[in-house]
C-alpha cells in the first residue's frame, strides 16, 4: 500500500498510519518467532504453545489486512479505483505465477520457494499503482 | 462526461485542494474530473453539487448532448 502524501485525505492519512503500525508490528512479531523457534527453541515449551507462538505472527497479519481493507474501502472513490485496479493485477499476476509454474518444473524449471512467487505479484502490483496515478495525474 | 467544475472552483478563488477538502476526497480526484479524466460516482456529484449550490445538471452534462 504505497499514496502519495500529497494524495491523501487525512482519514488516509490516519488509515496509513494505523496499517504501518500493524505491519511493524506483524514484522517485529514475524522475526522474534523465527528468532526463538531458531536460536531459544528451550525456551518455548513444546505441544499447544510452541503452535500458539508459531501462529503469533499469522495472527497479527489478520490484522495488517483488516487494517489494510480498511485503508481501501474508505480511500475516495478514485483512490479506491486505483488500489483495486492495482490490486487485481497483483493478484493476478501471483495466482497464475503460482498455477502455471508447475507446468515449468516439469519441463525442467527450478523450483522455487512460496516466497519467490510473490516477487512479481508485488512489482506487478507496485506498477498498477503507479499505472493509476499516472492515468489519473 | 463534461462538466463546470473548473469554471465554478475558479469563480470561488478556490484551489484544487480547497475543494479537495469540501469534499473529503483528494487532489487527484478533483484534478481527474475537472479534466474529464474520471467521472465521479452519483453521491460525488450530489456533493459537488451542494458544495457549489447547484443542481447536478447544471454542472454535469453527457457529452452527446
């Protein structure tokens, strides 16, 4: 989710604001998971809890999207044109990345990690922003 | 779509930005319709059209009429 400052209504700005905090927050909690099942795996006690910490990080996500959903259903109207328009692109692009590089493994492609398959989702949808902008400068 | 934005913002003295306010939408949107780039949404043009004291046909027109 990248707006120009400049094009922003300040309930954009707020809405902005409240999804970096959850993202940072999803980060911090992302890294400090990794870290502790990697380097202080004695300190998490096995069974439920090392699965509770273990989804700690899916559980703030949930909340990086809502905040997120949020930001793009209260956007104005153009706004919201742009992030959709950018959006379906992204998410295009990764879906049919995702279902058709199978058929390339097969013919002999490396495989890849879950991650590398949302490189071009992300750039395609980075570009789709800057498409919209651009088309409605 | 054509329409009087530019002509009715610039009677007030008012910028882009202003309206942008009035509105609760940003720069872009204004600039978008003033230059015919984007048509707004039915409760858009309702705005628009109380902002400026309006009926909604005498700012908008459809460009085949």
């Amino acid at each position: 989710m990248t707006a120009d400052a400049s094009e922003m209504t300040p309930r954009d700005r707020r809405n902005q604001r409240r999804y970096a905090l959850w993202m940072l927050g999803w980060f911090i909690c992302l890294n400090v998971t990794q870290a502790l099942f990697r380097f202080r795996r004695g300190l998490v006690p096995p069974g439920v809890i090392t699965w509770l910490v273990g989804a700690l990080p899916v559980v703030v996500a949930a909340f990086v999207i809502w905040s997120w959903a949020r930001y793009v259903r209260e956007a104005d109207e153009l706004q919201r044109r742009i992030q959709l328009n950018a959006l379906a692109l992204g998410f295009g692009v990764t879906f049919f990345s995702l279902a058709s590089y199978g058929a390339l493994v097969s013919a002999g492609a490396p495989k890849l990690e879950a991650n590398h398959y949302m490189a071009p989702g992300l750039c395609v949808y980075g570009l789709g922003l800057l498409y919209g902008k651009w088309q409605y400068r | 779509m054509k329409n009087r934005l530019k002509v009715l913002r610039a009677e007030r003295n008012w910028t882009q930005a202003q309206l942008a306010l009035e509105l609760d939408v940003t720069r872009q949107t204004v600039n978008a319709v003033e230059t015919g780039k984007y048509d707004p949404s039915l409760p858009l043009a309702f705005k628009i059209a109380r902002v400026f004291e309006q009926r909604i046909e005498d700012i908008f027109a459809d460009e085949t009429s």
